[in-house]
C-alpha cells in the first residue's frame, strides 16, 4: 500500500474517532442524563467484563479437540472459586487474583 493511501485511511479514521468520540461528551457538558440512560450507562463496563470472560470460556474448537475432557473443563473449574470470591467481596483486583491462582493450580494437576 503507497503512502498517500495509508495516510488518507489513517486520516479518516483518526477523525472519525476524534469525531465520535468528543462530539458526544462536548455537547453534553455541563447537561444531567436522565435516571434511566444513568441506569442504562452504568451496565456497560459489567456487559463488556462479561463478554470476555465468555468468550474464554466457551470456545467451540476445544471441545471438538481430541485432548480430552479435562481442557475444555479447566476454565469452568478455575471460574467457580472466582464466582464465589466475587459475590463475597465485589473487589475485581482480589478476583483477578483468585482467577489467575485457580488456573494456575489447576494446570498443575
């Protein structure tokens, strides 16, 4: 790809990021959302956390692999100890924590 082409793509879309992004959050300065787009807003970093643990733990080609039950399981084991420190304690650091020992521990057996 020459030059001029890259620059002009990356152009496009530094401004459209640049566009997209501030826009919004300059025209509502200084404005209150109502309670429900509040409410609505305040899902997102929960969904988003979601949606990557779940694409950790369901991933269709390790249960088609022919190395067993035992990997496919893994990441469901070392999930149930995480669960239940996140209902405990609602700290995401000390979850992160507990998952990255489970997992550990659980590679070792």
């Amino acid at each position: 790809m020459p030059w001029s082409e890259f620059l002009i793509i990356f152009a496009i879309c530094a401004g459209s990021i640049i566009l997209f992004r501030t826009v919004p959050m300059l025209a509502l300065a200084g404005h209150e959302l109502p309670e429900g787009i509040t409410s609505a807003l305040s899902f997102i970093p929960a969904a988003a956390f979601a949606a990557l643990v779940a694409n950790d733990l369901f991933k269709p080609d390790v249960w088609a692999s022919a190395t067993g039950l035992w990997p496919a399981l893994l990441p469901f084991v070392a999930a149930l100890p995480v669960v239940i420190c996140a209902l405990k304690t609602t700290s995401l650091a000390l979850c992160i924590v507990v998952g990255c020992a489970a997992y550990a521990l659980l590679m070792l057996v």
